[in-house]
C-alpha cells in the first residue's frame, strides 16, 4: 500500500501540470544543500497540509510552524504543538510531563526534493524551544503509514503504547474512526466539530459520513538535549522500544 501523502504528491503533480501557470516549479532550485527550514506561517503550514496531508486539516492545537524553502518558496511544512494526553498524567512515569511535544502534522508539496521531508523534521526539531526534550509523533496504517521519514531521522519505534498496556483490553480495528468526502476523522476530531461522536448527530450535516473501525496508532520518539539528557530520557521507554515496521509485512 501506498502512502497517502505520496500518492497525494502524484494526483497534484499531474492535475497542475495543465494549469494556466504550467510546471512553474521547474524554476525553483531544488537543491536541497540550499534549502533553509526556518519558523513559517499558521496560513503557509494551512495551505500545504489541507492539499498533501492525510486528515487535510491543521491540528486542534498548534504552537510552532516550520517551513523548508527553497528560492524561498516553501516546498514543505512541520506542525508542533499539544501532545493530547499530557494533561492527563501519562507521561508522568516517563518523567515527560513538561518536556514532550508532539509533532502533528507534516507534509511536502510534490516539486520538493526527495529528502525534503528529513531534513525539515531534523533541522526543525533543533529550532524548538529548549524545554522540549522529547518529540513524539504517530502512523495510522489505514493512510499506508510506517514511518519511513522517522526512522529515517532516527526516531524509535514503540507501536501503539495502547496496544501495549496490560490494563486495556486492545485488539485489532477497536477504535473508531468517522469517513467524510474521503478524508478519515479521529474521535477528537469529531467532538471539537460536531461536539459529539454520535453517527445520527453528525449525519444531520453529512448525510454520506461512515463510521469505520479504526486500529490504534503506531508512536515514535526523538530526543533532543545534551548526551546525558538523551539517554536518560530514552532509557524510560527502552523497554518499549521495538524494530522498525517494514511495508507489506504486518
């Protein structure tokens, strides 16, 4: 299965490639040595991610916005903010309370070089502010996700710590997800819209919405900080830490 942002990259490739400007992007010197990541726009990080992401929106809440230009135009965006359920203490045993952020968005426009994507994930996370030791980020298998750029850029892979709590009764597909105009929509998502996740309520604006089952996602981490930060902060999910998913193998 494809990626979703990748095919994406593809559609967009050929739809504008007829419109009245042409492949304008021929122009932009793609050489990724030249290219600069540097804090950008909520407007510019709204544009690239409702065309090439997966869910097509920006997140609830967002804190910081990076952008990797090339010619100064940008190819492609990383969005930091909330990391969801800090404010109900599971990060406390990590000691990540105070210190974790969680990278939520991210996507490249189809022009952008191939290795735009790790290089923007890399040099943005060295822009974050100080007290952020830790970045984590998710994969939805359903969008063909596996992390490849992540582990590109050296995250470690844990799966879904869901999954991997002894307390919860998990299996596969019992998460619910809600299907409209294509694009697949989280529970959170569809409180902070609708104010509730019942099928009838939600109906009443989109008549076609499914309601689809979902499996939990896939989580990585990165560490930022001094040596002796790093490995302290690594050393409380080591026991967690899994190989990297491979595509096409389950």
């Amino acid at each position: 299965m494809k990626a979703h942002q990748k095919v994406v990259r593809d559609r967009v490739a050929e739809t504008k490639s007829g419109d009245l400007f042409g492949n304008w992007w021929n122009d932009v010197d793609t050489d990724i040595s030249k290219a600069v990541v540097r804090e950008t726009t909520q407007a510019t990080a709204k544009k690239i991610i409702e065309e090439y992401e997966w869910l097509g929106c920006l997140a609830a809440v967002n804190w910081h916005y990076y952008g990797i230009f090339f010619d100064n135009v940008c190819g492609g965006v990383a969005c930091y903010g909330q990391e969801y359920i800090e404010n109900l203490g599971i990060w406390d045993k990590y000691d990540y309370t105070g210190k974790i952020i969680l990278l939520n968005r991210g996507a490249c426009v189809h022009w952008a070089h191939p290795h735009s994507a790790s290089k923007l994930i890399r040099q943005s996370m060295r822009l974050l502010p100080k007290k952020y030791e830790i970045v984590t980020c998710t994969v939805d298998d359903l969008a063909g996700e596996i992390g490849t750029i992540y582990q590109a850029c050296g995250f470690d892979y844990v799966g879904s710590m869901r999954d991997a709590n002894p307390n919860v009764n998990s299996r596969k597909g019992d998460r619910s997800a809600w299907l409209i105009n294509g694009k697949l929509y989280g529970p959170r998502a569809m409180r902070q819209q609708f104010g509730t996740t019942k099928i009838d309520v939600i109906k009443k604006s989109h008549p076609n919405v499914e309601h689809i089952k979902q499996n939990s996602k896939g989580r990585y981490f990165a560490f930022r900080g001094s040596k002796k930060t790093k490995k302290e902060n690594r050393k409380s999910i080591d026991h967690l830490i899994k190989p990297y998913p491979k595509r096409g193998v389950e």
